[in-house]
C-alpha cells in the first residue's frame, strides 16, 4: 500500500496527474474486480497480442 501511494505521489508531482486524484485513482486499483480483471481471457488475449507472446497473470500484481 505504501509503496502504490508512493509511486502516485511521485507522478502526481512530476505533473502526471492532476492533484488529489491519485488518491481516487489508488482506491480503484484496490477493488477486488479491477485485479480480478487481469485474469480475464479476453484481457490477456489483448495484451497478448499487443506484446505479441504469451501471457500469464501474476497472483499478486503491484497494480501502480
């Protein structure tokens, strides 16, 4: 947790992102669904064929 607000911090300081919305931003990232999202088959698919290999899911993914 503290490095995710870490890491917005930064890029919101870096002029990367508005101020205070990484604090929404970090919410979204921290519901059950968004990491459940990234073992969809149809988002590895995708993500697969922008990278142009295979593509497995971490079970636990550093999301920001």
């Amino acid at each position: 947790m503290a490095l995710r607000r870490d890491r917005l911090e930064v890029i919101e300081r870096g002029g990367w992102l508005m101020p205070g919305i990484h604090r929404r931003l970090l919410r979204s990232l921290q519901a059950e669904s968004f990491h459940r999202s990234g073992h969809w088959s149809q988002v590895l698919d995708v993500v697969g064929k922008i990278l142009d290999r295979q593509v497995l899911p971490h079970p636990r993914p550093s999301a920001i």
